[in-house]
C-alpha cells in the first residue's frame, strides 16, 4: 500500500541514486526535477483523496456482497435542513449519522439533542471547520477535536470516537492529532457533492447511477438542495434494492467510546 512512509523512502532512495550517478557521470536536470514532480504529485494525491489512506487509515466503506448502504452528513447542525432531514429519516425509519462541527453544536444543541434521541450517530467534524484547519499545528487540531467532544459530552452524554477530516484533507499532522486524541478516521466512498450541484435532478442521478453495496454516502446537511431531495434519494436507491443501516453497524465499528 502507498503511504507517506514508503513514498517519502523511495524517493529519498531514487534522489540518491540520481545523485550518485550524477557524481561519477551526468544526469539532465529535467531528470530529477521530473522525481521531485512526480513525489508532489504523490503527496497530493495521499493527501486530497481521502480513500488512499496515505498518512493514516481511514475507513471508507464496507467490503460486501448485501445491498447495505450508510448515509452520513457533515458541517451540520444547522437550524433549518438539519430538521428537514431529521424529518425525513424518521419518516422512513433510517438512522444516519451526522459529523457535527462543534461550535454549531454550541448554537444549536437542541438539534444535537434531536440527533441523538431519533437514534443517529454523532461524530466529530472539528470544532471551527476553519478554511486553514490543514495548516494548523499539531496541538492547535487536537485542541478542536477536544473541544467538539468536550461539548457532545456535555450536550448527549457520549464520547465521540468517530472522526471525519474537514474537506477530506489528511496531513501527517493531522494523523498525530488524530491518533493523540483516540479517534477513528471515517472517510466515504461516494462523494454526492451537493455543496457544488443545485440541480436536484442531477444529484439524484448522480447517486442513484453510482451507488454500490457498502457504500458511505457524503452528504451536507447544511446544503438546500440535500434537504430538497433526500426524500427521492431514498427512494430512488431503495428502489434499486438497497437498505439504508446506520454507519457502525455497516462498517461494524463502535461509535462511542
């Protein structure tokens, strides 16, 4: 497997051959300016594509035959859609769980309450959800993730153990606060993007055309447009033959520790 670790050792290794080479010979500058390419491209890619696990696993689906899939949504509670989406999981008897940033967790804690009695999980989005969280320091992310489980222990009773990385981004910081803190990294399988896509239409399409047994489903309940269509994205998958089961028991993992 491709890992920070073993990446940053290959080419480590190939630089010195080159240099190597280099000294008893020539080598073209092109040549190692193309290595030290071709390492970026590689520690962009582990870090922005959530799936590849690069600088610390993360669980992002579950490996099955059964026609199971599992509904998550991120950057909530907001007062509005979180209650429209609210409405219709219990409507059609669907536990999903909600990654939760934590100072709108302080905002809105009646919703938070509301999310943990109708049965969904909770899990653990980062305190700010700042746009430069992937520049923090270590201690500066780990006092986030703190923070955000500080206050769903004082709003549900619960420790949080379930973690999902603000835009999906990874750093080798962000895994040793991550690690530091005792949680686990969830990812997902299938991005619907409904933070980009206002064309309710096209989201359904995009997920009812997409989905696969196992799947984690990202979602926002903060975007208007999930709240507009949920009701025939659940119908439309279920039509498929698909259930919709709560994300631990899909991965079978626990999600409070």
């Amino acid at each position: 497997m491709l890992t920070c670790r073993n990446s940053t050792i290959l080419f480590t290794v190939l630089i010195g051959a080159l240099l190597f080479v280099d000294f008893l010979s020539f080598v073209p500058l092109w040549l190692f300016i193309v290595t030290v390419g071709a390492y970026a491209a590689i520690l962009f890619f582990g870090s922005y594509y959530i799936g590849s696990g690069f600088h610390i696993p993360i669980i992002c689906k579950a490996y099955t035959d059964q026609r199971e899939v599992a509904l998550t949504f991120d950057d909530g509670p907001v007062e509005k859609n979180t209650s429209i989406i609210l409405d219709i999981l219990k409507k059609n008897n669907i536990q999903a769980a909600f990654f939760c940033i934590g100072k709108r967790m302080n905002i809105n804690n009646s919703l938070v309450h509301r999310i943990n009695e109708e049965g969904h999980i909770i899990g653990n989005h980062s305190y700010s959800h700042h746009f430069f969280f992937d520049l923090f320091s270590k201690n500066k992310m780990l006092g986030e993730l703190r923070e955000t489980n500080k206050i769903a222990q004082a709003i549900i009773h619960k420790n949080l153990a379930l973690f999902r990385p603000p835009y999906g981004v990874t750093t080798p910081v962000l895994a040793k606060a991550i690690k530091q803190g005792g949680l686990t990294p969830i990812g997902w399988s299938l991005r619907s993007m409904d933070t980009t896509i206002k064309d309710k239409n096209r989201l359904v399409n995009k997920i009812n055309n997409n989905i696969k047994p196992g799947d984690v489903l990202l979602m926002h309940d903060s975007a208007d447009v999930t709240a507009e269509c949920l009701q025939e994205i659940i119908d439309s998958v279920s039509r498929k033959g698909f259930k919709f089961v709560r994300l631990d028991r899909l991965l079978k993992i626990q999600a409070y520790v």
